[in-house]
C-alpha cells in the first residue's frame, strides 16, 4: 500500500475564522501517522478543511473517516448509499418517482444531529456530482466558526449565555419543510421507530471543544426552538441576534464546490449552510460520512 510520508502540510488559508485547503494529497492513499496527526491538528484548529481532486471508493471514505472515530449511521436510513450504512447521500437525483437521498439537507444554517442525546462530531462530504448552469457552479456550502463567534461576543451576552440551555426539536424542524419538500422531494414520514431515537433535547448552549479548550456557541437557527426555561416568544429576539452575530458576512467562508472535494468540518465548533440556488436536471450528489458524537454537553430528554 501506498503510503504519504510527511508531517509537513500545505496549507492554503481562506482568510476567515474557518476554511482552509489542505494540497497535494491524496486520500486514497495510507497516511502514515505523522500526516494523519498534522492533518486532524489542522482540523480541530480550523473547524473546517477540505482536499481538491480526490477519488475516493465508499470503502476508502468510510477507512478514512473512522481514522477519526467511530463512524455513525444516520437515522434517515432510506437515504444510505445500498450496502453502505454509514454512507448517508445528500442529493437531489431522483430513482423514478423516489428522491435517492436528501434533497434539502442543511439548507439553513445548523449543525448535524445537534437534536440528539450525543451530537455528531465531525462530517465528511465527498462531491460525485456537482451542479452547474451556464458554466456556473451552483450549491455552494457556507461555513460559520462557533468559537470565533463566542470570542467576539460582547462581554454581558457572553456571560448570560453561558448560564443557558438551547431546546432542540428535530420532529418540528422537519414539520417546518414539509411543505417545501412535498413540491419534488417529500420525504416519507418519520417511522416510530426514528421517531423514538429523536426526542426533543436540551443542551448546553455554550460547549467546551474537547481537543482545543475553546467555548463554541450551541445553538443554531434550524434546530434550537427556544432556551430552556424561556418560551418560543421570548427566546425568539435573542436567538435571532445570535444568528446574525454568528452568522455575520465577514465571518463566514463560502466553499465554492468542485468535482472530487472532501470536506470536513467540526460541529462542535461550526454552522453550516447549503445554497439550494439549483433544481433538477443540475444534479448534485454528495456521499456523507460522520463521526458518533460521545459528549452530551449537559443533555437532557425533554417531556412530550
């Protein structure tokens, strides 16, 4: 087996709080423990780092994922890749009539699986298809640093929000888009089964990163309904205003999509975002792949 020797990366910057492109390596190729050590350093720094022109099987994307932890299952099963659990398709293709994966996924901003007991730690994206108009690459992915965010906080938000739990509610988030998905990609319901495993949740809505020591903000616009102990009504001002803090235009890198890109990031410490700019026939076909989150951050299972 082929082997990257080298701790020595190269790195391009985007000049925001998060983003940066790791080149001239190849991940289907072994990468000896120093790369792979210089490689995960970069990334729980960063919270988002992505490689050009990769050619990855299912199977090599799953062994380089789990270099990384273990890797998880989503509950959305119907849209794993066949044979492939943990490989969940973010995609707008359609099999007949049946939608072959998420056609809306993330298309505002949130972070994966925040809504369970222990959220998802890292994803990993890999574009098969990426879609065009006119020359143009449509569906870019936009990226936000939690840390950075908790960092420029002013001072008396900052201590107000620490003492705070976000409420979580999966069932109402997918509630909210069946309208927009019923027009050409409804998703069958939840059975009861996904239904059990994705209670409504409080967390913490400040965490500590495990690997960096940074507070990161937990809450996030799809998601987080209300903190805990505050209704909808009065929650809904205040987590407004953290969107936009979060949010803001010069925080955020816009990862502008090619055929091949891996990309990687922290949700513990990033939001993300999908611009749904694009319809069928533009394609677009992505193979996720993620990390089982172990910190619950305080989580608790909230009363029907």
């Amino acid at each position: 087996m082929d082997t990257v020797q080298g701790a020595r990366l190269d790195v391009r910057y985007s000049g925001k709080p998060v983003g940066a492109e790791v080149c001239g390596i190849d991940l289907s190729q072994h990468l000896d423990d120093s790369t792979f050590a210089a490689i995960k350093q970069l990334f729980d720094s960063n919270g988002m780092i992505f490689f050009r022109g990769q050619s990855l099987t299912p199977e090599q994307q799953i062994a380089f994922t789990a270099r990384f932890g273990t890797p998880d299952k989503h509950v959305r099963q119907e849209y794993a890749l066949p044979g492939y659990p943990q490989i969940h398709l973010i995609s707008n293709v359609k099999d007949g009539e049946r939608s072959i994966g998420s056609a809306y996924a993330g298309d505002d901003w949130h972070t994966d699986l925040c809504f369970m007991r222990k959220p998802a730690r890292y994803a990993f994206l890999h574009a098969i298809e990426v879609p065009t108009r006119d020359g143009k690459v449509l569906g870019d992915t936009c990226f936000a640093s939690t840390a950075h965010a908790y960092d420029t906080l002013d001072a008396e938000t900052r201590d107000w929000l620490d003492r705070q739990r976000g409420v979580f509610r999966y069932h109402r988030a997918q509630e909210r888009k069946q309208q927009q998905r019923a027009r050409d990609h409804a998703r069958p319901p939840l059975t009861a089964a996904q239904k059990a495993a994705t209670p409504d949740v409080s967390h913490d809505a400040v965490i500590t990163h495990p690997e960096t020591g940074r507070r990161c903000i937990y809450i996030n616009k799809t998601y987080t309904f209300s903190f805990e102990g505050m209704s909808e009504e009065d929650s809904a001002p205040i987590l407004k205003r953290l969107h936009e803090h979060i949010t803001r235009d010069e925080a955020v890198y816009t990862h502008k999509w090619q055929t091949g890109d891996i990309i990687m990031w922290d949700n513990y410490s990033t939001q993300h975002m999908a611009v749904g700019d694009y319809a069928l026939p533009q394609r677009r076909l992505m193979h996720r792949t993620a990390i089982c989150g172990v910190e619950e951050f305080g989580a608790r299972v909230l009363a029907e």
